[in-house]
C-alpha cells in the first residue's frame, strides 16, 4: 500500500487582520487617555480677562497649594531649583519659561521663584492665568 506524504511549505503572505484590530484598539486607548495624561498638575489657577497662553512651547514651573514646586511635571526641592532649570534651559535653549502658581500660593514664593529664574539669566517669563468665565 502507498501512503502519500504532505508536505507542508510555510506562507508567504502575512495575515494582517489580527495587527489591524490591534493596532485601532491601541489606538482607541491612547485617545481616551491622551486628555488625562495633559492635564498635569492640579493646580486651581487665578482668573484674568487675559486670552490663555498655550504653555506647551516653554518650560513650565508649577506651584502647588502644598508649595510643591514642579518643572515640567517633575518635582523637585526648592534647594536644587536653580540648578535643574539651569540644565533645562541649557537644553531647552530660548524657550519661555511659565510659572503655573496656585491662587492659594503666598505671593512671596512666587515672587521668589521669579527671582531665581531671572538670576539665571531668563528674561522671558510669563504667568499662566485662567480665563474669566462670561456669561
């Protein structure tokens, strides 16, 4: 008796059905989380008639109601302040430095915050500020 032997070569082709879904389900994932990852800090800003900034351009200090200080989303202490946002800026060369301060925050720490950027050099310093809500 004869048997018949199969052989089996391997495919050429890719089934790229299985990578598609993955890849719009990552993708529908990254959409809703996208918004939460933006926000940041939570920081309850002063409110001005001023038109927003869009801050993503420079380097931001935040302040929070702890008085917790962040550049960029990374805390740091008030001791090693100077000399992290000295190497950001070496970095980050020409970039507007934005100082995001809770309403909360004692005028005095911003005001000293604000000195420190300037001892080093940075004359482009802007406050970040909600907008006024009108009715």
């Amino acid at each position: 008796m004869r048997r018949f032997r199969r052989e089996f070569h391997p495919m050429a082709e890719i089934n790229v059905t299985n990578l598609v879904d993955v890849v719009l389900v990552l993708l529908i994932i990254f959409m809703i989380a996208a918004p939460m990852i933006q926000s940041g800090v939570d920081i309850q800003l002063p409110k001005s008639s001023e038109a927003p900034r869009d801050v993503s351009t420079g380097i931001v200090v935040s302040i929070t109601k702890d008085k917790a200080i962040l550049i960029d989303n990374y805390k740091i202490e008030m001791k090693d302040f100077e000399s992290r946002l000295k190497t950001i800026r070496d970095v980050k060369k020409y970039r507007p430095v934005y100082i995001r301060a809770d309403e909360r925050v004692p005028y005095g720490m911003v005001m000293e915050i604000m000195a420190k950027i300037k001892n080093l050099g940075i004359d482009n310093v802007g406050l970040v500020t909600e907008p006024e809500k009108t009715l």
